[in-house]
C-alpha cells in the first residue's frame, strides 16, 4: 500500500480567542487560550503547544507557505 505524503512550511496569523493551548508540563495544569498563553512568559509558554495545528491553520485570518511537496510512499 501507498501513502501520500505532504510536507510543507509557511506561517499563518490568528487571533488569540480562536487558538487553545494545552499543558505539557505538568498534569494539573489547565488548558489555555490565546489571551491566556500571550499573558506567560517565555518559560512557562513552553509548557503548552497547540492544541491542533490543524485547526490554527483552518481558522487563521492569513498566512502563506513557503512551500508545498506532495509525493507517494511505501508503507511498510
């Protein structure tokens, strides 16, 4: 069997209140907003990633990518 593989770079901009961020670092640490996540500091803002890149790229008010390859690959 064949998959198709996507591979890609760019950026996209979003507003804070469309984007969740959710913890890493620790279990008892709630998930966050956009609002919530600009207001930590640059260590505690590596405790969180995005919830779903997929979704910031859906909702993004603008973006652009630098490049876009799709080819096949062999499943093992």
């Amino acid at each position: 069997m064949k998959d198709i593989i996507v591979e890609f770079s760019g950026w996209v901009k979003i507003s804070p209140d469309k984007v969740k961020f959710v913890c890493i670092g620790s279990d008892d640490m709630p998930d966050i907003d956009g609002f919530q996540w600009l207001a930590l500091d640059e260590d505690e803002r590596c405790d969180y990633i995005l919830e779903s890149v997929i979704d910031v790229q859906r909702d993004c008010e603008d973006g652009d990518y630098d490049h876009i390859d799709v080819f096949e690959h062999d499943s093992i």
